[in-house]
C-alpha cells in the first residue's frame, strides 16, 4: 500500500509591495476575503478553501492512522485523571455558597448555589451542559450573579469565534429577561446597586469597541464609552468596596481607567490618570484610598502607590510598596481590613498580605518550583483569603487563609481518580546561558529512575511573548508522556514575565529574537546536561508559542525531532500589516507596526516564520489551527504548511489538521479538548520513534 501523499495547494502569486519593499505571496488565496462573516457562520467559507482544508484533514488522519490506538489511550489516560463528578470550592456571598460542579461524564459545568454553610438545598443557576446539547461548540467566557442574588447572566459562544452572546435570568421565576445582547465581548458586571448590565461590544472587525449600559431587568442600551484607537483593548468591573464601576483601556504597554461612582451608575465616566504610552497602571478602592499598581517613572518591576483624591490623576499618587528590581509585582487584592500582594521573584511566585496598620507577613512554600495564585471571592467585608497551590509534582491544592490569624485551612486537594503518587516523579530548575549571558530557568518533570544520559525522549514548552509567565503547574496532561520515560520541559524565556517585567520588555520589539534564541539556548543546555539529544527533542508551542516553534524550525531544524504548532502566528509580517484583523492595531506595541515602519518591517521580516521558510531539512511538523478563530486565523497555518512543504529538502511529513467547528481553544468541551491533546501527544511519540520513516 502506497503512502498518502500530501495535498497540492494551488500557486496564485500575488505581489505586495509596501514601504518601497516587494513580497511575493503564493498562498494568499487561502485567506477568505468574507472572514468576518466565517467568523459568524462557518457554512460560509468559500468553497475551494473548504475543499483544501478538508483535503488536508483527510492527509493528516490517513498518515497518522497507525496512532489512532495510541491516541485513544492518551486519551482514556488523560480522562481517568479526571474526576468527572468534580465541583469547585463554593465562594461564600452573603446568604449563599457559589459554586460550579460536573455531573459524571458532562463535557460542561452546572454553576449553582445553596444556603451558606449548608450541603443541601441546591438551586441550579445554569446548566451549561443542557444548554450544549445538540451544538458542536459551546463556551461560557463569564457568569455572574447580581449584588442583590436575584439575577443571574452568561455570556456564550456558539461558533468558536468570540461573538457572545449575554443573557439574563431572573432567578425568581427561571425566565430570561429582555432580548439576549449580541455582538458582546465575553466580560461584563452588574453595578453594585444590581440595576444596571454593562458590558462590550465588538465591531464587525471582532474588536472591543464600546462601553454600553442596559437596565438589568430589561431595556435599551446606552452608550456609556466608545475608544477611539482601534489599538485599544477594553475591560469592565467593579471596585473591591463596591465603590466604582471601573472601565479598563489599555494594550501591551499603555493602560487607562475610568471610573463611575457606584452612587450613580448613569454619571459620566472620569479618567483616572490619561494615558501615556509606555505607562500602565492598574487600580482599586480601599475603604478611604485608592490604590495603583504602575510601572510609571522606571518601575519597570512595578511599585505600588496611593492616593486619597476621589478621582486619582497621577499628581495625587504617593509611593507605598517602592520599586525593587527583580521583585515584579503582578497584582493584589483588597479586602476590608488587608491587601494581598502577588509577587514574582526569579520566577518563583509568593504572596505578602499588609494590614491597614502597616504591619505584613509573607505566605510561600518551599518546593524547588510551584504556582501560588490568588483566587477572586466575591467578599470585601472578611479576613479569609483564598489562593491556589500547585507544582508539577503536587496536584492543585485550595487554601482558605486568615489574613488576621495566618491560619491556613486547606479546602479541597484535586483528585485524580485514576492514582497519582508523587514521590515517583522529580522537578527540578536548571539555569540555561542565553548567547548574551542571560540565565532563562527550565523547569522539568520526570521519573525519578528516569536516566539522565540523553536517552530519554524531551518535549520543551515555550511561549515567551505578551508578558505571559509559564507557571510551573500540575498537569494531568504531561504525565501520560512523563510516564512514558519522557521528560517535560517548560522554557521562562523573555518575551514571558517569568523574571519579572523587564523579562518580558527584553523578548518584545527589537529584541524579539531573543525569545527565539532562548529556547534553542534551553535545548542546547538539555543536551549538555545529559538529559536530551539532538533530534530527540519534540518542541512544543501554540498561538504566540506557535511563532516561536516556526522561528526555531528555521533557525535549528536539526535540534529537533518533531515540532507541534498549535494555532500558531507564523504569518506574522502579513497579520501585521492587515488592519482589518482583530489583532493587528492592538499588537503593534508587541511587534511593531511594519505598515508606516521600516525598521519593523525589516525586523518582522527577518524572523516571520513564514516569511523566512527556507530550503532545508525539516523535522516533522504537525500545525493545527481553528476555522472559527479570530487571534489566528486559520489561514496561517494552512498557508506556513504549503509553504513548507516546497521548501524542505528532507522526507519528514508536514502535516495540517483544521478543527472546523472550534475556534483559538480548540474543542469546547473538557473531554472533547483532550483528543486534540492527545493527537499532539501521539505526533511527538511517533514522530521520535520515527514511525514516519519506510520500514
């Protein structure tokens, strides 16, 4: 029986010049000139597009037929580490216990209540798996009760595309209220007072645009705030006291608040502090003060500041926790009588809780590397806190924490009902040497007896942009490899905030590339470590972490053994210079605007994985993406695999898988989303087995 031969993508040339400078795009065809309306109805793509990306699908599971057992095991492995009937910690409110819980074999949580303190008396707010039933694609981004416990709203998407839709519930008789609010970005809140809705809107670009408020119980929508930059993200909450509505502006590097006093919903919002490029701030309400998290006059670690002015432009900010380099600041929650500050130091997480009378104490563990976040509740009047623990080794555990006595109450510990020993397993934190001298952590999970003699089989985690940090976390997913005898890799490189902001500032812009060089640095110092070998590595990242396994495919195919792109931006000069996508104006501040830059374009250029594909030997490839997703559009992965393929001079496949009814998340579901998991985890074993190769 002959091999399965890959598809054929048409060549229509199609020249771009820009900034005086001339590209060639053979594939750009691929691209729906009507994606917005995919967006909104994937019936709607154009026929010839459908039919290659089908045709791709069809190559994909033909050459990966002979793991489709081994898929199917992943899989049951994965699931048995579930425990299907699982419900959360209830989050006390007042006269009600808030919570989400599983039904045995549900793809989608129930979110209820019950009278506080009480194991009985259920009331079920949403039942999402009802509501999923019949769809192929199913989201809740947030749900909410009101204040006043008589309201209960959603937002859902059915396509994959982040079009939400909101509706209300009055919880009194079980009817929604008023028609749903379409066209909503998935973020809303209730006014404190519980009668008002406000909540966002998206353009027919997919971008947050405006601000609008709708009565709770039904009515007409007003336009509370509509930004002007199309570079602008925007967000919206409440204050901890209940004070302010807060509406959030702001990207990669600039933010904006405005503020609305709770004592009148309908007023006119008032800008905290205007934006200046390069300044971010964040703020909340404490009792008789304001406080602001900035990175404004050098803080590039961020400090923390005060201000007792109703409406807190900068001349009114007083410095309370200063700035110390290496010390990042990534948040803080406010409660009546404290606030808790979450801290990074060398890619370690802690939390420092301040009582009003100045006096503080540190909460942290001891582990060689873990996760320690705070997790929101829903009261400011109480000393109890509550924060997550986790390490690759350690399950996630919940802690209650009293603030006032320090007494840790541990309220539930994740089960994995299929057994999980942690003594079998090791984590460890190594130090790679960038080119440059900069140390990048690695963080890596194995079997103890696992031999450190490069035999073992690695896969390195990478993603290193937007400031996102790659905690060291527990995952029911990595253990199916790392029982496997291989070892799990996670890369802190720059672009991520791992080591603070300034991290992140030195992986961005003109020293993007660094991103890239820090993960080829990580692997090298693998394999000089013993634990890995060259070509014994599958590299693994998605979205912004699939750019970079397009960078370091060009840059070091040789390192590699297979590479897994998930919904990756590897067509990045082109996204850049399209103004119409959701993205593009909001991410110039992480890229570079290579429309009215030459020095932008000439760098996005130099590194865009799709650009700079090259006649080389390339490992074996597996690209997935979404047909429904905004962020990345499906057309860059199916664009970057033709492109591939008439490039490489080896034999590896270079193989392609469209979800076509799912969008940047892939499958909606929590069983559903972990056969696309598993079909990563199957491509890697395969390919380093080189099941690819002729017997």
């Amino acid at each position: 029986m002959s091999a399965p031969k890959p598809p054929v993508a048409a060549k229509v040339p199609h020249r771009i010049e820009q900034l005086g400078r001339v590209r060639v795009d053979d594939y750009a065809w691929m691209k729906d000139e009507g994606w917005q309306q995919v967006l909104r109805d994937p019936k709607a793509l154009r026929a010839d597009i459908r039919e290659h990306l089908e045709a791709e699908n069809a190559y994909t599971k033909a050459v990966l037929a002979g793991t489709e057992e081994l898929q199917a095991t992943l899989f049951a492995e994965m699931k048995g580490r579930i425990k299907e009937d699982d419900s959360s910690v209830p989050s006390p409110d007042g006269p009600w216990d808030y919570y989400v819980r599983y039904a045995k074999g549900a793809e989608h949580p129930l979110h209820g209540r019950r009278p506080r303190g009480r194991d009985d008396g259920e009331e079920v707010l949403l039942d999402e798996e009802a509501l999923a039933k019949g769809k192929a694609y199913f989201h809740v981004a947030a749900a909410s009760h009101s204040p006043d416990h008589a309201l209960f709203a959603w937002a859902a998407d059915e396509q994959g595309s982040e079009y939400y839709a909101i509706r209300v519930k009055d919880l009194a008789t079980g009817a929604e209220i008023g028609a749903p609010i379409e066209s909503a970005y998935g973020d809303f809140c209730f006014s404190p007072d519980s009668k008002w809705l406000f909540w966002i809107w998206r353009d027919e670009n997919a971008r947050p645009a405006k601000v609008f408020r709708r009565p709770a119980r039904g009515g007409e929508d007003a336009l509370v705030y509509e930004e002007p930059d199309d570079g602008m993200f925007l967000g919206v909450g409440v204050a901890a006291d209940d004070s302010h509505i807060l509406i959030h502006i702001g990207n990669q590097e600039t933010t904006e608040l405005r503020l609305i006093p709770a004592t009148d919903p309908t007023a006119e919002p008032a800008v905290a502090e205007p934006r200046r490029v390069g300044v971010k701030y964040g703020l909340d309400h404490w009792g008789d003060r304001w406080v602001i998290r900035t990175n404004d006059d050098g803080a590039v670690d961020f400090k923390l500041c005060v201000s007792t002015a109703a409406v807190p432009a900068k001349a009114t900010w007083t410095d309370w926790v200063a700035y110390q380099p290496g010390r990042y600041i990534t948040g803080f929650a406010a409660f009546a009588g404290h606030l808790v500050r979450a801290e990074r130091v060398n890619a370690l997480d802690r939390l420092v809780v301040m009582a009003r009378d100045g006096d503080e104490h540190v909460v942290a563990f001891d582990e060689e590397a873990y996760a320690l976040n705070l997790e929101g509740g829903y009261e400011y009047e109480t000393t109890l806190t509550r924060f997550v623990y986790q390490s690759p080794t350690t399950p996630r555990q919940w802690f209650d924490y009293d603030m006032a006595s320090r007494e840790r109450t541990l309220r539930k510990t994740q089960e994995v009902p299929s057994g999980h020993d942690p003594s079998r397993y090791v984590a460890r934190r190594l130090m790679a040497k960038a080119a440059d001298g900069a140390e990048v952590p690695v963080t890596l999970l194995m079997l103890k007896d696992t031999p450190q003699d490069g035999s073992a089989p690695v896969l390195l985690y990478g993603y290193g942009s937007y400031g996102h940090a790659m905690e060291p976390s527990f995952s029911i997913r990595n253990l199916s490899l790392v029982d496997r005898g291989w070892i799990w890799a996670t890369a802190h490189i720059r672009g991520g905030s791992d080591k603070g902001w300034g991290w992140f500032l030195d992986g961005r812009k003109e020293k993007k590339t660094n991103t890239f060089t820090d993960f080829i640095a990580c692997a090298e110092h693998l394999i000089g470590e013993g634990y890995a070998a060259k070509g014994r590595i599958a590299a693994y990242g998605g979205s912004a972490g699939g750019m970079l396994m397009g960078a370091v495919a060009n840059l070091r195919p040789d390192l590699w053994g297979a590479i897994i792109a998930a919904v990756p931006f590897v067509d990045v000069l082109n996204t850049m210079s399209d103004t119409s996508l959701p993205l593009t104006p909001p991410e110039w501040p992480e890229w570079g605007n290579p429309i009215e830059d030459p020095a932008a374009y000439d760098r996005i250029a130099g590194y865009s994985p799709y650009d700079q594909v090259s006649a080389q030997a390339y490992p074996p490839i597996l690209a997935t993406g979404g047909l429904s997703d905004p962020r990345v559009t499906f057309w860059e992965p199916a664009k970057w695999v033709a492109r591939l393929r008439d490039f490489t001079t080896g034999e590896a496949p270079i193989l392609l898988k469209i979800n076509m009814e799912a969008g940047h998340g892939g499958a909606s579901g929590r069983f559903d989303f972990l056969k696309e998991i598993a079909l990563d985890y199957a491509f890697a074993i395969w390919a380093l087995d080189e099941g690819w190769k002729p017997a």
